[in-house]
C-alpha cells in the first residue's frame, strides 16, 4: 500500500481541526445565547479570547454554522 504523501495528512489534520473548532464555537454561542443574559458584543468577545480569532471570523463562523 502506498503512503499518502505527508503534506496531505497534515492538510487533512488541519482542516479537522478547523471543523472540531467551528463545532465548539457554535456549541458555546448557542449555550451563551440560550442559557445566559450575555449581550451579543460579550459572546463574540469572550469567543476571541477563547479561540485567539478576530471578530469577523467569529462572526463569519456563526453564520456559517446557522445556515
């Protein structure tokens, strides 16, 4: 069996990764949206600081994650 070339795999790693990422940022700001009184300018903050994006990216999850 031939080996899948190593760029590949680590390519394949990254964008799972991303996937896991998006799914935990959409889980905690359904969480932060349902269960708590956090104002929509909070949630994205404390998203940032969590995950070390910026702002649009963030936003730009969610909405990716609502459609």
């Amino acid at each position: 069996m031939k080996m899948k070339h190593p760029d590949i795999l680590n390519l394949i790693d990254e964008k799972l990764d991303q996937k896991i990422r998006n799914v935990k940022i959409r889980a905690t700001w359904d969480y932060m949206k349902n269960w708590t009184d956090i104002r929509y300018g909070a949630r994205i903050q404390s998203l940032m600081e969590q995950f070390h994006l910026s702002y649009g990216h963030i936003e730009t999850i969610i909405r990716e994650e609502e459609e």
